[in-house]
C-alpha cells in the first residue's frame, strides 16, 4: 500500500490527525509536547482504497537546532512516503521552523499535502488560507479533533497517491448512465426505439454489468449507454397511466439517477413551459446536458429561422448547452450525440489545477475589479475548485460580491476552462 508520512513541529496535532483518519476513536495525545513516542505506521482506508500513514510525532526535535531537525524530520519522510502531510497550527500560522521544512520540501518530487490543522469554524477557516504564503499550494483546514474537513483532505490525499497497481484498481466502468427526457410527444419512445438493442443478455456480457430492467442499453455513435429509467418508453404505458405530475416525478428520478441528461425538444414546436420546467431540473441537479431538437425532419426555413430567435430568447440561461439537431424519424445526426454526450460528461468531471486557476482569477480580478459599494470594492483573495460533477468552485473574498459580478466570473470561467454542456457552480465565502 502507499505509504503517507505526517510531518510537522511538535504539538501541531500531527498524532490527533492520524488517530481521526485511522479513526481510532480515544485520543492518545495530550497538549503536551513530545508525548507521543514513537513514530509508528497504522493501516488506513478511505472510500476503499487502503494507504499506511506514518506518524512521525514522536519524534522529538533537538531543542537546540529545531529548525534543522525538523527539515531533517521532513526529508526522512519525503524519503520514504509517497506523500507528505506538512502540518501547521493555523492558529499561530507558519513560524521560521515551518519555512525551514517548507524550503526542503518544496524541493522534492513527492505531492506534499499542506494541512492547517485546529481550523474549528468558518472564520478560521479563511485565516488559515493565509497559510498559501508557505508556497506548497492550497491549504487544507482541518479540525483533527472534532474532524472538521477531514473527508476533503482524505478526498485529496488519494489523488495525490500513486495510481492503484491494476489488481487494486477499480473495474472498468459500464456505460454511462444517460437520462432520456422531455415532455410528451417529443419523440422519446421514436428515439429509444431506433437506439436501444433488444438482446439484453449480450450487451450484459459486452459491457460486463448488469443493467436494471427499468433501464435500456443504447448503440450511439458505435458505444453502449445506459438509458436510465426507459421503461415506461419501452411498453409505451407512460402516457396513459400518469398524470402530468406522476410524469414529472418520474422525469426527475430519472435525472437525478443519471450523469447526463438528453432533454429532447420538438423542434416543429415552439420551446413550452413543460420544456423549461424539465431543463431547470436537469440544472437544479446539476447534470450534464445534451438537447436535442428532434423531428428536425419538419424543419423548414422558416420554421428554422423562428426556431433560432426563439432558442436565443428561451435558453438563454443556459448557453453552454450542447446542441445536437435529430431526427428519431429518419435518423437524421443521432450518431452526433454520442460526442456531444462525451464532450459534456469530460467537461462535467473537469478539475481545474488550483494554481493555474488562481493566476488565471487574479489576473481577471485585477483586470476588472469588483465594483465599489459602499465606500469600498470587495476584493476576491483566491478561489479552489471544490469538487466536479458537476464543477464546483469557492471564491474567498474580503466582502460579499455582487450576483452580477459572480455571474461575470463564471462566464469568464467557462470561456478560459471550457464547461460547455455542465452546469457549473459558484459560490462566494466573504471574510466577517
Ligand atoms: P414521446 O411521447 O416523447 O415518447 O414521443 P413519441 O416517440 O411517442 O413520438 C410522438 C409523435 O411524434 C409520434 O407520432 C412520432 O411518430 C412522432 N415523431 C417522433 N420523432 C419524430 C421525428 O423525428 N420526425 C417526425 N416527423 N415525427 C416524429
């Protein structure tokens, strides 16, 4: 297993760390320096993957040159883990003994982790992003003791680790779970019918799963999909049994069991209420999209230029949406959603590096700072990507921001990192 060295001045809470991540329940560590003894390995798993974590509190620095023995202390570990957590007390911040450290480690090859550890609360959560200074990228704030953010660090070290030698590896995916969607008539069933494959027990064996009954496998574009929840499309009952609100139910299962969603359109027909309540749906879960405008096969000129100036009034709270112009009829471009359906899913799970981001948001910020309210400008300090699927982002600023000024940086956002066909989320933590 990969081995994860925790390293740090004493008393930092380096021991109270690994007991929370080995989830050892009592606390062997007292607020005393140098109370624990040895440096020890414990096993330790998170979401099914097992590492070694190596606590090396109990090593005691010389009192005399404590600066050198804790690099010393650090180059040990960097020497022998795979990756290193650097652990700082947020609450007295980096001191000369740290930087001593930080020099070494900055130098080595191995992912360092920098954790800011006894970060109890939301305020000091934003003190402890002072701690970027050290130069070994994103702070993680944790409370090791009450376990305050743990899960996010844990989250982390794993992909800081080596990529799992192949027995350990997770088995190769089944095929992506797509939600078939649109009010009635669209032409869902005409479009499930001309995609999904009838000999179920084959298609089983190809993708190597087991694929719920209620769901349907796809040939698109020469792969296998998964159509979550088709079969009221399959036996063409739907209709007749459901009201409009069983229908919407429905709907919304089927999003939220899914990745990507197709919303299908009829192109032939003005864009109507029921296909905004299902597009928001699929936003508000935070799926990736894929339309489609079928009967594409009704489309005249005319039709065609009403259809445009109504798709830039109507859908204008999501043009990043991808769009792929169908017929189930005659099979007119169906094959051009699976690429569509691709291109939305990578950018669905795209992580954006922290520090590219950062230089890129500061040169944004400094470019077109944020207006003056009240006397003063709210300035954005940093931002994180706090999690994909779909993309979510953090931006720490001095005071709250604008909704106007939020949506022109997530528009600004989606231009430099492309997030075409994913709903992407902002949010903002204004320092109190
Ligand atoms: P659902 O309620 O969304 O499943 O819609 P259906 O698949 O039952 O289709 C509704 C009607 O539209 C049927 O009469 C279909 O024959 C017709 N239809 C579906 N797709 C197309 C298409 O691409 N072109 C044309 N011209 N008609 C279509």
């Amino acid at each position: 297993a990969p081995v994860v060295a925790v390293v740090g001045r004493p008393n930092v809470g380096k021991s109270t760390l690994v007991n929370r991540i080995i989830g050892r329940r009592q606390a062997v560590v007292e607020d005393v320096p140098g109370v624990t003894r040895d440096r020890v390995a414990y096993d330790a798993l998170w979401t099914g993957r097992r590492f070694t974590i190596v606590d090396t509190g109990g090593w005691e620095p010389d009192a005399r040159d404590r600066a050198a023995a804790i690099a010393a202390q650090a180059e040990a570990a960097v020497a022998t883990a795979d990756a290193v957590l650097f652990v700082v007390d947020a609450r007295v911040g980096a001191t000369d003994v740290d930087e001593a450290a930080v020099k070494m480690l900055r130098r080595s090859a191995k992912p360092v982790l920098l954790v800011a550890n006894k970060v109890d609360n939301a305020a000091q959560e934003i003190e402890s992003m002072s701690l970027w200074s050290l130069g070994l990228g994103q702070p993680y704030p944790v409370s090791a003791l009450h376990g305050r953010g743990s899960g996010d660090l844990l989250d982390a070290v794993l992909e800081a680790l080596p990529v799992p030698a192949p027995a350990e590896a997770p088995r190769p995916r089944g095929p992506r779970r797509v939600a078939l969607v649109g009010r009635p008539n669209v032409g869902k069933s005409s479009l499930l019918n001309r995609l999904s494959q009838e000999d179920r027990a084959v298609v089983d064996a190809v993708a190597g799963t087991t694929v719920d009954p209620v769901d349907s496998l796809a040939q698109i574009g020469g792969e296998t999909w998964q159509l979550v929840d088709t079969a009221g499309l399959r036996k063409r009952v739907g209709q007749a049994s459901g009201t409009e609100y069983f229908a919407s139910l429905r709907t919304k299962a089927a999003i939220d069991a899914a990745e990507v969603a197709i919303v299908l359109l009829d192109a032939s027909e003005p864009i109507s209420e029921q296909d905004q309540r299902i597009l928001s749906m699929v936003t508000e879960s935070g799926r990736a999209l894929v339309l489609a405008f079928n009967k594409w096969d009704l489309v005249d000129e005319d039709r065609r230029y009403f259809l445009e100036r109504e798709v830039e009034r109507e859908l204008r709270r999501i043009p990043w949406a991808l769009r792929v112009n169908v017929s189930a009829k005659t099979g007119r471009a169906v094959e051009r959603l699976a690429p569509a359906l691709h291109q939305a899913l990578a950018n669905w799970e795209k992580r954006v590096p922290t520090g590219q981001f950062n230089q890129w948001l500061t040169a944004l910020v400094q470019a077109t700072p944020h207006p003056i309210r009240g006397g003063r400008a709210p300035k954005v300090l940093f931002a994180t990507q706090a999690g994909t699927s779909p993309p979510r982002f953090v931006l720490f600023s001095t005071g709250p921001l604008d909704a106007g000024y939020v949506r022109f940086v997530e528009r600004k956002l989606r231009e430099e990192f492309d997030f075409e066909g994913t709903p992407v989320e902002v949010t903002v933590r204004p320092r109190k």
